[in-house]
C-alpha cells in the first residue's frame, strides 16, 4: 500500500515491524484518501475543499473527543492514534498541504516550496518517529531533510503529469534565472537550458537527502533498513534522472527489480 509521492519507496512492507504495519497503514490510506480528494476526478475544486473540510472535521472529533468520525477512513486512523500516542498536528498540516494542492498551483521561490514540503511530505516522516518513540528535535529534523527530499525528488519525475493537471513545482524565480519558460514543460523540451536548470534541482535534492543520511543509523534493526533502503530509493531516482540527461519527459525513471537489489546492497549499516 501506497502513496504516489512515496511509490518508490517501502511503506508498511516486510521490513516493518508487524506491531507497526497496521498504525502505518492508517496513516497512509487517511494521506491516500485526502490526496485523491485534492487530485483525483473532474470535481469542482469547491466540492474538493469541502470534502477537505469534512475530513478537517472529523480530526477535531477525534481530538476534542466529540462524536464518533464519520469517514471510515478517519475512524481507523482514531483508533491508531489512541493505541499509540500520536500527535495530531501533522495530520492538520497534511490537509493544509492538500487543501493547499486545490487553490495554488505555482511557486514563487524555493522557500515558498519547501513550506509546502513542510505540511505535505514532513508530516509522515514526524508521525513514523513518534510510533518508533524516536520523535527526538535531532531525529525529526533528520526526517525533514529525507521527506522533503522525496518530495522534491518525486516533482521531478512528474513535472509532465503535475503540469498536466495544471500545477508547476518548479520555483518561477529559478525557471527566470535559468531562462526557462512553461512552454518548455507544455511542449516537453529537454534543452540545454532545460538540463541546467535540472541539474541544479537534482544536486540540490541529493544534498538535502545526503543530510539527513545519519537517521538510517540512528534507527536501529528493522527500521533502521528500512530508512536506509528509502534514502537508497530516493538517491538511485535522482541518479537515473541524470542518466536520462534530465529529460523525464520521455524517460520517467522507475525502481525496477535490479535496482532494488542495489539499493538492498547499499543499505547495510554505514
């Protein structure tokens, strides 16, 4: 079970401690469920916000002990969140960043970027610490750099299909500065501006992941590889979009079965 901004990485999977696997699991159907929402179908974006909005509802139920959820999705993630403590504040910034999907469809600069990393990717990331009593300030901000990082990385495999739905990722001030323009997405022009610009989005997304590297070894055991076989994961898609010299219009890159043995190999402990 996944979510698209994770389908290259491990979620709830063998490595997971079977204690873990079904709190994961909720987490990331309730992310599925809110994701579709904001994404998903022909649906005016005011039915989106206001299906958002129920959802938003039914978190304040839980947290102020009101009335049952009413979404089936929410109920079973309530019941997680008893059994193991966990915060609710991520949860309201992942529909912050959903709701945000719906309403704003480009960004200024980077930081303007990573503030909606901040409530669409880190979340996930806090919320796995605090069910592996690991949600230390030193390990959350190792997190960060890793979540936010995926997320980066997995708008540089969708910029065609992002585009498509008529959303750029891409920071308009950098597009400026490397002379690159929309039409170069709408038309899928991969030129020499075009790999310039991704090539400095790709080391700088690497560097992010690099940083918060120390996590796979602070984790132990089980979950410990499983950190490390996502910090593989992500550093293997940004190897492949420079093998594809950048041009992810024509070759999105993928895990497939070979890399996943390379990733388990560069995954023993540092």
């Amino acid at each position: 079970m996944s979510v698209d901004h994770y389908e290259n990485f491990p979620v709830a999977s063998i490595l997971m401690p079977k204690r873990l696997r079904k709190p994961v699991a909720a987490i990331y159907h309730f992310a599925r469920a809110a994701d579709d929402i904001a994404d998903e179908g022909d649906i005016p974006n005011e039915e989106r916000l206001r299906q958002l909005e129920e959802l938003r509802a039914d978190l304040r139920r839980i947290a102020f002990h009101e009335e049952a959820p009413r979404s089936p999705v929410v109920a079973n993630l309530a019941t997680q969140i008893a059994q193991h403590n966990l915060p609710m504040q991520p949860l309201y910034d992942l529909l912050d960043a959903f709701k945000q999907d719906v309403e704003k469809k480009r960004y200024e600069d980077f930081d303007d970027l990573l503030d909606y990393c901040r409530r669409s990717a880190n979340p996930v990331g806090n919320l796995l610490l605090h069910l592996y009593d690991e949600a230390t300030p030193v390990n959350i901000a190792y997190s960060d750099s890793i979540c936010t990082a995926l997320q980066i990385i997995n708008f540089w495999q969708d910029v065609a299909k992002d585009y498509a739905i008529g959303r750029i990722y891409l920071p308009m001030d950098e597009l400026a500065t490397y002379s690159v323009t929309e039409e170069h997405i709408a038309q899928g022009k991969c030129n020499d501006a075009w790999r310039e610009l991704m090539k400095f989005q790709v080391d700088r997304a690497r560097e992010m992941m690099l940083s918060g590297k120390p996590l796979g070894t602070i984790l132990t055991g089980r979950i410990g590889l499983e950190m490390r076989m996502i910090i593989s994961g992500g550093l293997r898609i940004l190897d492949k979009l420079e093998n594809a010299n950048y041009d992810m219009y024509r070759h999105r890159p993928v895990l497939k079965p070979l890399d996943w043995v390379i990733m388990l190999a560069k995954s023993a402990p540092y």
